[in-house]
C-alpha cells in the first residue's frame, strides 16, 4: 500500500521539481537580483503568515479525518473546519491591510506583499480540501488538483512577468490565479460534504488545542529557514538576498519536495494504522518509510553538494550563480536534517498529540539560527548565515529524536541507514574523481549519470530497503504481458 501511495503522490512532486527549479531558473533570469530579493522576503513573510495563521487548521483536519469518518461526523468535522477558516480569513485579512498601510516598505515590495497576501487566502482555503483528499486516500483527486494549480500558477506567472513591470507581485498573480481555478473545480465538492454538518464548539477548541503547537513549531521552525533572510536584507541589502535565495532555493525546494512527497503518502497511512490498529502497525508503517527516506534522500542531498558548480550555471542567472554555488551544499545538508526531522522524527510528538514539547524544541533552534546569524553574517557573508542553519538544524534534529522517543518510540532502521550512506559514499567518490569539463551541460550530465549508476548498483547490491523487491515486482508485471503477446 505505500508503494501505490507514493507512485499515486509522484505526478505531484514531479510538477513541484518542475515549478521549483523552473522558477529559479526563470526568475532569477527575468529579474534583477534587488527584484528576486524582494520576491524572496515577500515569499518569506507570506509563509511565515501562513503557518501563524492556518497551519494548525490544516493540521487538526488532516489529524481528526480518520476519527471523525470512522464516527460517521465528516460533515460536522468539515463544518467546522470551514467556519474556523472564515473566522481566520477575516481576521488574516484585517491585519494585512493594517500591516501594508503602516510597515514603511517601498511601493514595489508593498505589490508584491499585496498580491502575496491574497495568494495566501485562496491557498488556503484549497488547502482544507486537499488535505481532506489526501487524508481520505483520495489519491488522484489530490494529485490532479494540487499538481494543477502549481502548475497554472506558474505558467501565468512567468506570462504577467514577461508582459507587464509588475515583477516579483506577477509571480503571486499567478499563484492567486492557479489556486482560484483549483477552488472553482473542488471547492463546490467539499461544500457540499459539509452541508449537512454542523459547526461544532467542542471540535474548535480540540483542533486548536492540537493544532496551535504544531502551527508555533512550524512557524519558529520556518524562523529557522528564511528568518536570516531579514538578517541578511539589514546588513548586506536585498540583492545577497536574491543571491542567497537562489541557492538555498535550488537545494531545499529539492529536498523539501521528496521530503513531502514521503510525507503525503505516509502520514494519512501512519494515523489509520493507529487509529485503528494500534501504536505497533503505525511504528510499522513509519520504519517502512524511513527507510525508503534514507535510499532516496541520502543521494539526493550528496549528489546536489557535488554538482553545485554545474548546476547554479546553468539554472541561476548570471548575476546571482556565484554565491548561490557557494552555499548550495550548505543547504543540501541542512535540508536533508530539516526534512528527517520534520516528516520523520516530528512524528512522535503529533502522533501522541504532545506538539508543545515539539513548539519549544523549534523555539529554541529559532532563537540559535537567529542569534548565531548575527555572528556570522558580518564575518562571512551569506555563507555564514547558511553554516549556522546547518548547526541549528543538526543540534534540533539530535533534540527531537531524542525526546521524541520518550512519547512514541519510532523505528531507527540503522541498518537501511547505514546502507544508505555506504552507498552514497561510493557515488561521491565516483563523481568526485571525474575529470573536469569545460562545457557546464556536460559536466553534469557525466556527474548525473555517473552518481546515478554507481548509486543504483551500491543500493542493489547492499539491498537498501529491500529495494530488490522492487525488480522482482517489476518483472511479474511485465511477464503477463510478454505471455499474451
């Protein structure tokens, strides 16, 4: 059942590496590096907004879906998610336009914060249905919407750019356009699955209760991603913004999209398992996909350190590649601890409902990414900035794992791990051995191939997650039709 959810959950994040890199190879292009600056603070502050703000919403609903539709209450669990919603938006609202009128930012940046603001809200709104999708397994549904309004998004974007001045405000356009169409075709849908429900008190307070903590631990958590992006906006101005953001866009958005892709198709299956087999078949489900999250993010981090040259020159506009290729395996490694901290290790804590052990765990890396970057910023550039996101994400991941135990002991497959790693390390030394050629297309393609091979045979010969299941599979299902032919 995990394979088929992740094969199901993969159209999704193909068009996430699609969007991702295509952005960064498009915008830092199409804008100057102070105008990808700006888009970065904006997009900055509209996800720290929106974690503030509706994140704990998304994760009461996706958290209360099995319980609420094994008690045949969906439409009262809905119901009240949509009135907690409008409630939000409003008051989301309020504060945005008071923040626009009295924050003294220039004209432009306010554009860009403006059309920010009302991409949030549609998201938003969408997003209570597509994590209804995905916590009902509701997999092609999910898929087909989320992959659609990333993807409209982004080509409308890149069109408003190209044809007006708006800048870095046309990639929100987009993105409010791309969600407005999605709402258009699921929202009518899920009104109509909370019809007959109602708004319920009781409910409210118990997904707040959840929700709040996993909201202020994904907001400090957040802080510790792109908080010294305002740090370097104050000392070094917004162009090292646009440098920066280049760079750790290339390398986290990567990252950050197979650590969801894991994480849309395990969670739903972990909290079933729970809730309706007990605390042993979740732990299963959840060593299962760790795992498979050492097979995949193992390489995925390693390859992008070593081809960081290659890749920032030909995906990164000229005036931004240079530092961009500096930090980028900086960041490599600070996302693959942030993403086996957040969909793996993160786990023990929401699974037994204990999200403010995980809230004051990412306050306190918050508070040390931020006060380290005040240190290092002036001595290092932006380099010294993504150094300490590394040490802030290794000491809060040893944290986590630590006391997450304490609540629900998860799984630590050591052997698929240590696998994992033996095996990328032959991938590194292959690729780090490779003459040096001049042409940056060929140098990644002969880095791409070679790392890929050396990588597939080392996972197949140390059988990293049982992944020679995978074959054996693959050829029962090929023999049938080879016989009928």
């Amino acid at each position: 059942m995990l394979g088929r959810h992740l094969l199901g959950y993969l159209p999704v994040q193909l068009t996430q590496v699609i969007v991702g890199f295509g952005g960064v190879a498009v915008f830092t292009r199409l804008l100057s590096a102070d105008d990808y600056g700006q888009y970065a603070l904006a997009l900055a502050a509209l996800s720290l907004f929106h974690m503030a703000s509706f994140t704990w919403l998304e994760a009461a609903i996706a958290r209360f879906h099995a319980r609420a539709e094994a008690r045949r209450r969906l439409g009262d669990h809905l119901a009240t998610a949509y009135g907690l919603f409008l409630l939000l938006a409003l008051a989301g609202a309020a504060l945005m336009v008071i923040a626009l009128l009295v924050l003294p930012f220039d004209a432009r940046l306010k554009t860009a914060l403006a059309f920010a603001a009302i991409s949030l809200l549609l998201r938003a709104l969408l997003q209570i249905g597509l994590v209804t999708h995905r916590a009902a397994g509701e997999v092609t549904r999910y898929s087909a919407l989320e992959a659609g309004s990333l993807m409209l998004g982004f080509i409308v974007g890149v069109g408003i750019i190209f044809t007006t001045d708006l800048g870095a405000a046309g990639i929100f356009m987009g993105l409010a356009i791309g969600s407005g169409v999605a709402l258009i075709v699921d929202l009518p849908v899920m009104l109509r699955r909370a019809a007959r429900g109602r708004r319920q008190m009781v409910r409210a307070r118990a997904y707040a209760k959840f929700g709040a903590p996993v909201s202020a631990s994904l907001v400090f958590e957040q802080l510790l991603s792109v908080g010294d992006r305002f740090l370097i906006a104050a000392f070094l101005g917004q162009g090292a913004v646009g440098m920066y953001a280049a760079g750790y866009g290339l390398a986290d958005r990567l990252l950050d999209i197979i650590f969801i892709w894991f994480g849309a198709a395990v969670w739903p299956l972990t909290i079933k398992a729970l809730e309706s087999q007990g605390p042993e078949a979740a732990r299963e489900v959840a060593g299962r996909a760790a795992g498979l999250m050492a097979l995949i993010a193992f390489p995925a981090a390693a390859g992008l350190a070593l081809v960081a040259v290659p890749l920032t020159t030909i995906i990164i506009g000229e005036n931004l590649r240079e530092q961009a290729a500096v930090i980028l395996p900086w960041i490599a490694l600070s996302g693959l601890m942030k993403g086996m901290m957040t969909y793996y290790f993160h786990e023990a804590f929401t699974l037994k409902r204990r999200t403010t052990s995980m809230a004051v765990i990412m306050a306190g890396a918050a508070v040390l990414n931020l006060g380290l970057n005040l240190v290092f910023i002036p001595i290092f550039g932006i380099a010294g900035a993504a150094a300490a996101t590394v040490i802030a994400y290794f000491l809060s991941l040893l944290v986590c794992a630590w006391l997450g135990r304490k609540y629900f002991p998860l799984p630590l497959p050591w052997n698929d791990w240590i696998r994992a790693a033996a095996a990328t390390g032959l991938m590194a030394v292959a690729v780090w051995t490779l003459p040096a050629i001049e042409s940056a297309w060929l140098m990644l393609a002969a880095q791409a191939m070679t790392g890929a091979l050396v990588y597939v045979a080392s996972a197949l010969a140390l059988n990293i997650a049982d992944c020679r299941s995978w074959l054996a599979d693959a050829r029962a299902l090929i023999k049938p039709a080879g016989a009928q032919s």
